[in-house]
C-alpha cells in the first residue's frame, strides 16, 4: 500500500466538497478518479499530494512513499531551457553535477588529497545512482513521446503554452516515484502522443491515479475506478467499461432499497397513527422503535448531465463541402497542400493529425474566418453553417449566459431563457455571471447551447469534449449521433472520434480519406506500431523496463478475459437448452394443432441453431484459452532460463 486516505472532508464556505472520503492505493494499482465538473477531484488530488489540508481525516503515506502531482495548469521556468527544466526531474542531480564540476578541479590542483579524493568518489557514486548517465537519453526519449522532439537545447520563454503544458507533464515522467497522480495528463496532446502516454502508462510499474476525459486512455490504463458523487466516493473494481455498466446496476438496487425502505416507512407510519392510542399501543410504540433503528438508505440523485437533440431546420444540397489543392503557408512554412476531398450531405467526419498540422486552420478557413494561401474551396447550396471554436473568441467577456440564449433564440421571454439555459446545466446565479469568469467546460455548453439553438445544417467542431466530464462527453456522443445535418469534427478523443463519425481525415502527414471505423482503427494500429519500432530504436539497454512482468500481467489479463467469455457463452447455452427442452414438451402436448405445431417448430429450429452456434463459438474460445495457456508456460521457461 503506496497511499491510504480516511474519512477526509473538506467543504469551502457552505458548500459541502468532500464528505467522509475513503481509499487506499497498492503499489501497483492504476486508478481513475471520476465525477461531474465541480464534484472535487481535483480537491481531493490536491489533498492527496500533500497540497492541500482536509478539515478532517488522515492521509498515510507508506514509509518513504515518494509522490508527484500534475496539475492542469503547466508550472515550469520561464528563463530555463527544456532540458534545465528536465534536469530538475532528477531529483539531486544537478547539485550533484555543480559540485563534481568543482571537486573536479580540486583533485586536478591536488591529486594526493584523501579528502578530496574519497569524496570524489562518492559523488561518482552518487550521479551514477541517480541516473547521471541515461538522464539525458531519457528526456529525450519522454520529449520526443510527448510530441517536443529536438528542442532540449530551447528556451522555455519560446514554447508555447500547449508546449509548455507538455513539458511541465514530461519533467513528472521522468522522475522514478512510487505514485504519480495526473489531473487531464492529456489535454494538449495529439492523438500520437497520447497513444505514447497510453503505452508509457501501462508499462509503468508503480501506482497511478489519474483524472482524465479521454475514455479509450482510461479503458486502455486504469484497472479501478473511484467516481466522486455528491461528495461521496465509491470503488469500482475494472476499467471505465466496466464501471459504467456496474454504476447504472447499482443505481437501480440504490433506487429499489430506497423505494422499499419508503414504502416501509409509510406503511408502520400508518399503522402506529392509527394505534398509537388504541388497544395495540405498545405494539404501535414497539414499531416506532423499530423505524428510530431503521439504517437510512441514502436516495439515488440522478446528476442529469446536459440532454439536447440538434436538429437541422433545413435541408442542404448534396454536395456540402468540396476543396482542390487548398493550401496554408504561415511564416513561409506550409501547413498543409494539396488538399482536395469533398463532403456529401448527412456524412461525419473526423479529422486526425499532429499538432500544428492545419486541423483548426482548415475549419476557420471553411468558417470564412481565414483565407488560404492557395487552392480554393466551395461551400454547397442552402448549406447554413455553424463553427463551434474551441477558444470561444466569438464571445464577448462581458456578456452573460442569459444575454447570449436572449439574443438567439426568437420572441426570448424570461421563463423560456431560463428553461434552455437549465437544460444546459446553468442555473441559479451561473446565468447572470460574466462569461470570462466562466470556466472551461461552462463556456463550452454555452458554445454547444448556442449551435444547438442555430439549427445549422452543417457543423463545424474544434475540440468540443475539452472541459467536458464524461458523462457530458456521453451525452453530446448521443445528441450528434443523431444530428440530421454534416458533420466535420476535429478531436483527439479516441472513443468521441469512432462513436460519432464515419468518415476521416488524416495527415499522415499528407491527407487522406479514410472510409469507415475499421479503417481509423487501422490507422491508429499502424502508428502504435510506428512509435513501437521508433522507440525500440531509441531504447537504452540499461533501462530496465520490467518487461516479464508485462507480459505476464497482459497474458494474465488475457486469460481471465477469455475464461469470463467461456462462462457466458456456457450459461447462455443452458438457458437456451432449457428453453428447447420446455419447446419440445409443448409440441408433445399439441401434437394435434398443427397450426401451433408448425410455430413451435419453426421456434425450435431456431434455438438449435442457437445452440450450435454458441457451442462452435465455445470450441474457439477453449482453444484460444489453451493457446494462451501455452504461451503462458513457455514465458515461465525463458524467465526460468534466465
């Protein structure tokens, strides 16, 4: 056990954050902490890492448990360069380095010093402990991950914020701690540095906990869950699938317990009113004890994330976007070329690459908001456009959410602004704030308000699942799954970009088209193993990674899988043969109905084929358990070997 927290509360003013708060962290666990926008996790990574003092309970570090936190924000410093600020990820090294300088040329004056000499030898000693000959192949290694490769020699005054952001994420990286907690590690990340954080998450051999909106992240990281609701949290043995199906089964058993402890309630409040003072008065009294020792079941909230259907209020023309050999140069450097696709009416379509590619660039050029540098592009017949950007420029900071819905929507009363503005998640005094004082994800459902009210036919999305939650995410998943309109969508959400879309834009680093999921899916195996082969070039040989023991724990992981999949595919062929046997007893019994005779029948057929199915897919699945036993033997006898 890394980490234990226990009873922790913390409330700011009135509002109540943190309410008993309790969990415990093995040294190897990999836990995402979830919950609504507001709902404190942030608060309680803070208080975790030590940043942060409860009003009450106690946070255990074990022994020398060493932490490190990533905020959102980047800390870094500004008059540093990158691989300065990298330095001080290794912890003494470079007061090691200062003093080795200056030792150094002591024992070049005076070589016979024993002093000087012994300790000479101990800061050698010392630097090579601490990693004094790999840190530099290291930062290069975790830069070049995080998409900042070649700039460790820069200055960080240069970088840009998202850059910044990156770097701030690298430095943590790189130290060797028993437990890294990361707030949004991915935020400013493309989708090739974050598939690298994936991979450098998963192999890593200590303990995580991570807050995060990116689902496919967590899914392909976290082996628990810990959501924070109502200032409550609850533990959930799985990744973020898991925790979503096992969260709804127990919100349905919390509302069934309150809805028999109600109805309990109020059938012994009845019977003591009416005996209270009858012939039956101890027996009412008794029963009056018996509701005092009742343990209460709390009510299941349910937390209504923003529900909206977008809709279209015109048809466009078939052909909504076409460009020829559109180009964008900046600073005499070209952003992207040659480009030349074309969208049809109804199509959705994701668009992929690095940072700095053109993603953003191309739909602000299609906005009207910026001019290429060449090629041209047209706009389709009856096509009413709607951008959502994801800097949020076209608001103006002293408007408030109930002046922007005001002036959108027709004959605005005061009752109809505040009811959209509800279904939107803003109520109370959130309506009148300015929005500069808004944060992230209220400026974002404002801007989703707003393209919501617009009825546009054809939507452009830059980054629209930053800021959100993720049952925001869910939520605006479902809404855009069944938008009438054309879609075109810039994201790095993995999960966001394959639920919602059809279609893909790629640079690669020249787009292409790309038709279908399987296709992306493709597409996105191609660079993990692009960054696999790239990274095994680079591997130093003196890092011990622990390989075996990944590939003992995948194997593991595999084979429980595989032994959970058996389990189903049997029980639901005994239902099935239950259900044929109880067939073949109706038909016995209406032998004579040959109407009721030939429904049965055909139903029978049915199930046989049913069952034949499930066995041939049973058959697979033990051979694929027996392979992956096989593989599993042969992994102990090269570690034996070794």
């Amino acid at each position: 056990m890394v980490l234990s927290a226990s009873g922790i509360c913390k409330s700011y003013g009135e509002q109540e954050v943190l309410r008993g708060v309790s969990l415990a962290l093995g040294g190897r666990d990999k836990m995402a902490l979830v919950g609504r926008n507001g709902a404190g996790k942030t608060t309680l990574l803070r208080i975790l890492a030590g940043l942060e003092e409860p009003d009450a309970g106690v946070v255990a570090r074990a022994g020398r448990t060493s932490i490190t936190f990533r905020p959102q924000e980047y800390a870094v410093d500004e008059e540093s360069s990158i691989f300065g600020e990298m330095l001080r990820a290794w912890g003494d090294l470079e007061a090691i380095e200062r003093e080795l300088e200056i030792v150094s040329e002591q024992l070049a004056q005076d070589p016979t010093n024993k002093a000087i000499t012994d300790r000479y030898g101990e800061l050698v000693h010392r630097f090579d402990a601490v990693g004094g000959h790999r840190w530099r192949f290291e930062s290069e290694r975790i830069l070049a991950g995080l998409g900042l490769a070649g700039l460790g020699d820069a200055p960080v005054k240069r970088m840009s914020g998202g850059e910044k952001t990156k770097l701030s994420l690298a430095k943590l990286l790189a130290g060797d701690y028993d437990l890294l907690i990361l707030d949004e590690p991915s935020n400013h990340l493309d989708i090739d540095a974050t598939l690298w954080l994936e991979e450098f998450l998963v192999e890593y051999q200590k303990a995580v906990l991570i807050v995060s909106h990116d689902r496919a992240l967590l899914n392909a990281v976290v082996d628990k869950v810990a959501e924070i609701d109502n200032g409550k949290l609850s533990l959930y043995n799985g990744n973020i699938d898991f925790y979503v199906q096992e969260r709804e089964l127990r919100r349905d058993q919390g509302r069934a317990a309150y809805e028999r402890r109600e109805a309990l309630v109020k059938k012994e409040l009845e019977f003591i009113r009416r005996n209270i003072e009858g012939q039956k008065t101890k027996l009412a009294q008794s029963r009056r004890k018996m509701l005092d020792r009742l343990a209460p079941v709390d009510r299941v909230v349910d937390h209504r994330a923003f529900s909206f259907p977008i809709t279209s209020r015109s048809r466009s023309g078939e052909l909504v976007i076409r460009t020829e050999r559109l180009c964008q140069e900046f600073d005499q450097r070209r952003i992207f070329g040659n480009l030349n696709f074309e969208v049809l009416r109804g199509e959705k379509v994701g668009i992929v690459g690095p940072n700095g590619c053109g993603k953003t660039t191309l739909l602000r050029i299609l906005a009207g908001k910026a001019t290429p540098t060449n090629g041209s592009f047209r706009i389709g017949n009856s096509v009413d456009l709607a951008f959502f950007d994801q800097e949020h420029s076209d608001f103006s900071p002293t408007q408030s959410p109930y002046d922007v819905v005001s002036k959108t929507i027709a004959n605005p009363t005061e009752q109809g602004i505040r009811d959209v503005l509800g279904a939107f998640g803003f109520g109370g005094l959130a309506i009148e704030k300015h929005i500069s004082a808004l944060s992230g994800g209220e400026k974002t459902r404002l801007s989703l308000l707003r393209i919501v009210l617009g009825g546009a036919n054809l939507i452009l999305l830059d980054e629209p699942t930053n800021h959100l939650d993720l049952e925001s995410i869910e939520s605006l998943k479902a809404s855009l799954l069944t938008y009438d309109g054309t879609l075109l969508l810039v994201s790095h959400d993995r999960d966001f970009l394959t639920s919602v879309c059809d279609r893909f834009l790629v640079f690669m680093p020249e787009p292409k088209l790309l038709y279908g999921t399987l296709a992306f899916q493709d597409y996105l195996a191609s660079r993990r193993k692009t960054m696999g082969m790239e990274e095994r070039a680079k591997r130093d040989p003196t890092v011990d990674r622990d390989e075996e023991y990944r590939r003992k724990r995948q194997t593991s992981n595999e084979l429980k899988k595989k032994m959970r999949a058996l389990e189903e595919l049997e029980k639901e062929a005994l239902a099935l043969e239950d259900r044929k046997s109880g067939l073949e007893e109706e038909m016995v019994a209406n032998a004579g109905d040959y109407r009721k005779g030939a429904e049965l029948a055909v139903q029978h057929r049915k199930i046989v084929d049913s069952i034949e199915e499930l066995l041939e897919r049973m058959v697979e699945t033990e051979r694929e358990i027996a392979n992956i036993g096989n593989r599993s033997a042969n992994e102990n006898e090269n570690s034996l070997d070794i």
